[in-house]
C-alpha cells in the first residue's frame, strides 16, 4: 500500500502547525492570524504542494447536490 504524503508534506505540516500555535501563522489573502488547526493544516499541505511534494489534488469546493 502506497503513502498518501510524502516527508515534505509531514514536514511543512508541522511547521505550520508550530507557528499556528505560537500565533505567528498568516493567512494568504487577508494576512489575518490563523486561529483553526485545520486552517494551519491546509496552509502547510499548500506549501507543501507548490514546493513539489508528495501531496493529493486538492477537493473539488462544489458539491453535488442532495436528491
């Protein structure tokens, strides 16, 4: 069975993770801090991806809709 993320993306991750908690973590646009640990985790696996880990393609944001 074959990994999902590769080392890079574990390490981003934590790093992201670390910064998050000591209040230093920023988001892209609007420069805010990140309070949300599932923000900090989507910041990290982000930076991850543009620095060429192995991470999996991003979710589609549309939903599909409920019958």
């Amino acid at each position: 069975m074959t990994t999902k993320y590769g080392k890079k993306a574990q390490d981003e991750v934590g790093k992201a993770l670390h910064e998050e908690k000591k209040g230093e973590l920023k988001s892209g646009s609007t420069g805010k801090t990140v309070t949300s640990r599932k923000q900090a985790i989507a910041i990290g696996l982000s930076k991850a991806r543009q620095a060429g880990g192995k991470v999996p393609s991003k979710r589609s944001s549309t939903r599909s809709p409920r019958h």
